[in-house]
C-alpha cells in the first residue's frame, strides 16, 4: 500500500478526457487495502468497493464480486494531482480536502 494514495480523490474539472470517458469520479483509498469507487452521475450515483495494493508503479484492484485483477499504473505529479493510466486512457484526480489524511 502507498501511504501517498489514502484519501478520498475527485475527477480533476481541468481533464476534459477524463470526464468524457469515465465522467465525474470519486476514487477514496482506505488504510487496509480497500478502494471505494464513486461514479456522481447526477441523475444515479453508483458505488463500487475494490480491494487493491501497490505493486510498483501500478495500482492493482479486483472487484468483490470479480475476483480478476486489473492493473492501472499510477503517479503523483509535482502539482499533487493523481494521475492514472488505464488502457492507455490517463485521467486525472485532485484530492478532496474532506478526505486527506495529510
């Protein structure tokens, strides 16, 4: 686990790709390997709960209810934002005050 990734993150407003592809999304890592996976669709909000670890440079999660593993590299640029690179689609994440645990 990389103590860097606890806390609640948003859909950075500035990453037009981002929004396009997954829309608005709430990623908070828990201390314990646990991943709450938020879509904010305004009309639905849907909830996904993951168990994941850090292997590296990668976030490797696998979903309750299937088991598969996927894995998205990762990084903290300079500027604190989240960045993360799934299927060769990198979408961007701000921290939540309201979640950091800095």
């Amino acid at each position: 686990m990389s103590a860097e990734l606890l806390g609640k993150w948003t859909s950075d407003p500035t990453d037009a790709l981002g929004y396009d592809k997954y829309g608005d999304v709430s990623l908070e890592f828990l201390e314990g390997g646990e991943l709450v996976y938020t879509m904010n669709d305004p009309h639905r909000e849907s909830t996904m709960v993951m168990q994941y670890r850090v292997e590296g440079d990668e976030i490797v999660t696998a979903q309750h209810t299937n088991p598969r593993e996927e894995r998205t590299k990762f990084r903290i640029g300079p500027d604190g934002k989240l960045s993360l690179t799934f299927a060769g689609v990198e979408t961007r994440y701000v921290r939540n005050s309201e979640g950091d645990t800095h």
